[in-house]
C-alpha cells in the first residue's frame, strides 16, 4: 500500500528505520511520562541515526527529506513517545531558520553540527507578556556601543530548555514601533544572561522539558541574528509556521493511531465470561471505532496534502497549513475522548495507556498558535482579511 504521504521509496525507508527505533523509545514512554523525564536517552539514539538532520541539506551531511517524510517520521515518533515527539518537532522547526537564514555567521558549520546529531536546538518564541500571541514579542533588542546588540526577554514554555544547545529567539528590534518589527537570533544555552526560570509538571507531554528562560541583558552579536532587523515576521510565517504546523498535525495523527490500536486491542480481548461474547460485538463500540478511524484518516489526507503544496507553494498553500494543524488537533481530542468512551474503566486505568494519549492530546490546544488562533486565522483568510 502507497504511503499517504506520497513519500519516495528513500522516506519509506527511513519512516521504517523510525519505527524500529521507536521500539525502544516506547518501552521508556511510561518513565517519561510518570516522572516528567527528558527522554535524554531516546534523543540520543535519534541523533546517532542521523534523523536529527533528517530535514538538513544533504551537502551538510543531512538526509535532505521534505515534510512528508518529517510528518512520517513524527508520527511513528508520536505513537511511542509523545514527549520525545515534541521535543524533535521543535529541534526541526527550530533547525529549518538556520537553513533559511542569509545572516548567521558559522551557519555551515552550525548545519553539520546538527546533521551529525551534536546540536540540539528549539523555539523560544512566546513570552509572559505576548503569552500564545508567539508573533509579538514584547522584548526588544537595543543597540550596543560596539556595534552589537543587546536584549532582555521573560520567555514562557521553551521545550527542552534545560537540554537544548540553542534557542531561536525572537525581539522586536532596536526602535520598533510594532511588535511585527521582529528578528530572530540564536541564543546558546550555556551564554551569559541566559537563566532556566522554572521547571515543567504539566497535565500531558510530561518529558519535554518545557520551561520560562529568562534572558537578561545578553549579548547579540551581528553574526547571531538569524534575520536581517525587523524581517523576523516573515522567517516565522514562512519557515517556521509550516514546518511547525506539519510537525504538530503528525503527531496528533500519532496519538490518534495510538489510541486506535489500543482500542481495537481492548475490544478483541476483553469481553464477557456470562455469554463468551467480546466488547467488538457491541454496536456501538463498532460505531466509536470507526469514527476514530474516519476521523484520523481525513485529517492525513488533509496534512498529505498540505505537504505536497509546500513542495510548490502557491497562495493557496498557507491556508492548507493552517487547517491542517488545525484539523489534527481537533482529531487528536475527539479521537483520544471516543477511545476512553469505547474503552470505559479499562482506559481510565493506566495500563491501556489511553488516558496518557488523551492527556498528551490536549496540549496541542493551548500550543500556539491555539485552536482558537487558527480558526481566526483561517476565517481572515476566507473572507479575504489580514491574518493580523
């Protein structure tokens, strides 16, 4: 059967290679998830694979894959870890704007680095006075003396903050009179005046790592700025945006195909000692089933899509990213609640492991862009508006 996301033989291949490593990584799911754990280990073992690089150009020694390899990818990773999931969509969103950028000094160097599994990077976008509004940033950049820049930022759920070797950061500039007068920067984690501000114990996707990072009076130099001053706006709607949106869509699709195997597991072997039927003869256990499927299925069809337009973007194309995270999202919840209703007492338990996948599930919500964004996005869109 034809992958369905129109992948060549080279990204069946790796999605394949995904899912033997993502044995591994599902037997420490539980860990990850009960004590709120880096998946350090898992991580490790994606890098040495090479799928760290798995969207890098392949002159810097990565697999050079397009999105619907990453989407195959991410959703194998989604089935068996969610945590490590997010914490790889967020190091190939964050990864992509070194691709992009024209202004990175080292940005050879800094690419090899991150083909060969060494560098692991991620968004830091948000802010406790922009909160899900990731587009405008309230912290500002100021010019130094010497030429360089400084800044300060209160940045709000930086996934692996306390592991990552980089964050892509974003201020408005020096000057600027709106907040969509933004640039990105690179920020190490180790660079004077960067501070982890707290700690993550949240409801789902307990292992990623996600955390306030305090940026005071930090150094910029020329060479770290990932975008020319004020063009940052444009790096986030056009770099990081769709590759952010696929990532995410995937890996609702992963819980979605998560929930479903466990569920048609549940409903094969569990039944009744009074007449030796099983649940999968209910009707209306049948019935929740295949809407989960049917649901999960059109969501794919609509992200496989959305990843062929990016190949060839038309105007056409951010319409599509913006319904597809927005459809898999909203798959993830309903496919998740039916497969604890299909699954009753036994889902509600642990050891089904589908009320992880319901939990895990609903952090896509609140990510911005929430749902609530997307769907204003979409609706300007529609009727011809500005997204802002």
């Amino acid at each position: 059967m034809a992958n369905i996301y129109g992948i060549d033989e080279v990204g069946i291949e790796l999605a394949a290679n995904t899912k033997k490593l993502a044995e591994q990584i599902k037997q420490r799911a539980v860990e990850v998830d009960a004590e709120a754990k880096f998946p350090a280990e898992s991580l490790a073992e994606l890098g040495a694979a090479g799928f760290l690089g798995l969207c890098m150009p392949t002159e810097a020694g990565g697999k050079g894959q397009p999105p619907g390899v990453f989407a195959a990818v991410v959703e194998e990773l989604a089935q068996a870890c969610p945590s490590t999931a997010m914490v790889y969509v967020m190091h190939v969103c964050a990864s992509q704007t070194f691709v992009a950028s024209k202004t990175l000094a080292g940005r050879d160097l800094l690419l090899q680095q991150v083909a060969a599994g060494k560098h692991l990077t991620t968004l830091a976008f948000s802010e406790r006075g922009s909160r899900s509004q990731f587009w405008a940033p309230v912290s500002q950049m100021h010019t130094n003396a010497d030429g360089g820049f400084v800044t300060c930022a209160s940045k709000s759920w930086v996934t692996s903050a306390n592991h990552a070797n980089s964050y892509v950061s974003s201020t408005q500039k020096p000057d600027a009179v709106s907040p969509l007068e933004s640039t990105i920067y690179l920020a190490r984690r180790d660079a004077a005046g960067v501070k982890i501000a707290g700690s993550f114990d949240g409801l789902g996707l307990r292992g990623n790592d996600s955390a306030p990072v305090d940026i005071t009076d930090l150094a910029v130099a020329e060479g770290e700025l990932l975008t020319p001053q004020g063009e940052g706006a444009g790096m986030m709607l056009e770099v990081v945006l769709p590759w952010f949106s696929v990532g995410t869509a995937a890996m609702g699709h992963g819980l979605c195909l998560a929930a479903i195997g466990a569920t048609q597991a549940h409903l094969k072997s569990a039944g009744f000692e009074t007449d030796g039927s099983k649940l999968r003869d209910l009707p209306n256990l049948r019935a929740r089933i295949a809407e989960m499927s049917c649901r999960t299925a059109q969501s794919r069809a609509l992200l496989s899509v959305t990843t062929q337009m990016m190949l060839a973007p038309t105007e056409e194309t951010p319409l599509y990213v913006l319904q597809s995270r927005m459809a898999a999202l909203e798959a993830a919840l309903h496919v998740t609640d039916l497969a604890m209703k299909a699954c009753g007492g036994a889902a509600f338990s642990r050891h089904l492991g589908i009320e992880q996948m319901f939990r895990d599930a609903r952090a896509g919500w609140v990510m911005a862009p929430t749902v609530d964004h997307l769907q204003e996005f979409v609706g300007r869109a529609l009727t011809g508006l500005p997204l802002f």
